[in-house]
C-alpha cells in the first residue's frame, strides 16, 4: 500500500521537476544565465520558489539538470540510424550527423546559450564532456555498423577530440552570429574530417547494415563513466577484429 501511495508521488515529483526545467529553457532562451534567478523560475513554472528550491537548491543546478536533459535529446538524434539513403561513406555519415546536431540546436536557444555560451559553469561543461563521450563512445560503433575497419586503438578518443574542435567553431558562430551558420557548421564539419583523415583511411568499404551491429551503438550513461574512470578522461572500449579493411593510415 505504502509503495502504491508512493508512486503517484514520484509522478508529481518528476513532472514538477520537468515543469521547472521547461521554465529554465524558456527563460534561457531570451536572457544570459547570469539574469536568471531561482526566483525568476519559480515565476515563470508556476511552481512555488520553496518547492523550486527542493529540487534545485541554486539556478546552477537547474542549469545543470536542463544540459542533462539536452544531453540525452542530442544523443538519442546521435545514435538515429541513417537509411534512405545510407551514407555510403564515413565523410558523408559525419557531415549528415553533425548537420542534424546543428539543426537540434539552431532550434534550442537555451541549448546554444548553456553549451556554447560565455559564462559556463563547471558542472555544465563537465555534463557537456561527459555527453561529447557518450557520443564518441557510440559513434564509434556507428563507424563499425556501416563500414569495414581495421581496429584503429584510441578511436573513440580521437572522435572525442574532433568534437572538441567541431564545437569551439561552433562556439565561434554562436558568438559572432548568435546561431551555427550553415558555413560555420560546414568549417567545423571540414576540420573534424581533416583531423580524422589522420587515422582513418579516405575510403572505408561498406558493409551490410547489421540488427545486431546497429542495436550495440546505443551505451548508456553508466557504460561511459565506467569507460572514462577506467581511462582517465577518455571513453574507450576495446578494439573489435573487423576485417576485410584496408589499414588505417596514421
């Protein structure tokens, strides 16, 4: 009876708390973090201030709780298998992806102002890293899904750091034009291709859409932090033996 009772209540918790987090984006959306207060929250949620501050006990941690969120819509669009057509090369699979990241957050404003933002708090820059990894993470096996490759060691980091350049030019484009322009987004596209051409080869062959090599790219947020405690900052996992590949040139 009691665990009955108790899970109506959670219902309204979780709902009250994804109340408050619509307000954040909202209010994020027209004013930089820093005009933002709990006060102004609990204003604009309709959610009483000391009921905000049960669940968020400062607007840094409403902030951070709204990137999470934004975390896991971006990673679910990563992980979208492309079909009709099919990439038929890894240049293609990347600049396809990255358009769609773009075009997420061209229509999120408060997602551009927390990530690519002045002024971002620690909390919201290591849940944006954490994200970046979880991607790498999973993108990695996308690369495995649609093409032959040989095992290239350190993968998932090096995709780790072409997202890192992707996004301080992303970062450029906001500043200057508040949004990713479409030639911002095709600079940044451009310059993680180049940096990975260090490591893959120009052409990867095909390979025969797979159900069980698509239904291993989605990791969970656990999986990457057992990755990043086991490498010291970087998301890894084993090499698998695919083969068939012309090596990677270094």
């Amino acid at each position: 009876m009691v665990g009955q009772a108790a899970r109506p209540m959670r219902r309204r918790g979780q709902a009250r708390a994804a109340l408050i987090l619509d307000a954040t984006e909202g209010l994020l959306a027209e004013r930089s973090a820093t005009d933002i207060s709990l006060a102004d929250i609990a204003a604009a949620s309709g959610v009483p201030l000391p009921s905000v501050y049960h669940f968020f006990p400062n607007r840094n941690a409403a902030f951070e709780a709204l990137a999470l969120r934004f975390n896991e819509e971006i990673y679910r669009r990563s992980i979208e298998v492309l079909t009709d057509p099919e990439p038929q090369t890894w240049q293609e699979l990347l600049d396809r992806k990255h358009r769609r990241a773009a075009e997420f957050q061209n229509g999120r404003p408060a997602a551009l102002r927390l990530f690519l933002g002045a002024g971002v708090s620690v909390a919201v820059r290591n849940a944006d890293l954490t994200g970046n990894a979880r991607i790498a993470l999973s993108r990695a096996r996308m690369f495995e899904a649609y093409f032959q490759m040989s095992p290239i060691p350190g993968f998932v980091t090096f995709l780790e750091i072409a997202a890192a350049a992707m996004d301080g030019i992303w970062a450029l484009s906001y500043g200057r034009h508040g949004c990713i322009t479409e030639h911002y987004r095709q600079e940044a596209t451009a310059a993680t291709i180049a940096y990975l051409r260090r490591f893959l080869p120009e052409f990867l062959p095909r390979r025969p859409l797979e159900t069980a090599m698509l239904a291993r790219i989605a990791v969970s947020p656990s999986e990457v932090s057992l990755s990043i405690t086991g490498s010291q900052g970087a998301a890894t996992e084993p090499t698998t033996s695919n083969t068939g590949a012309r090596p990677a040139s270094a």
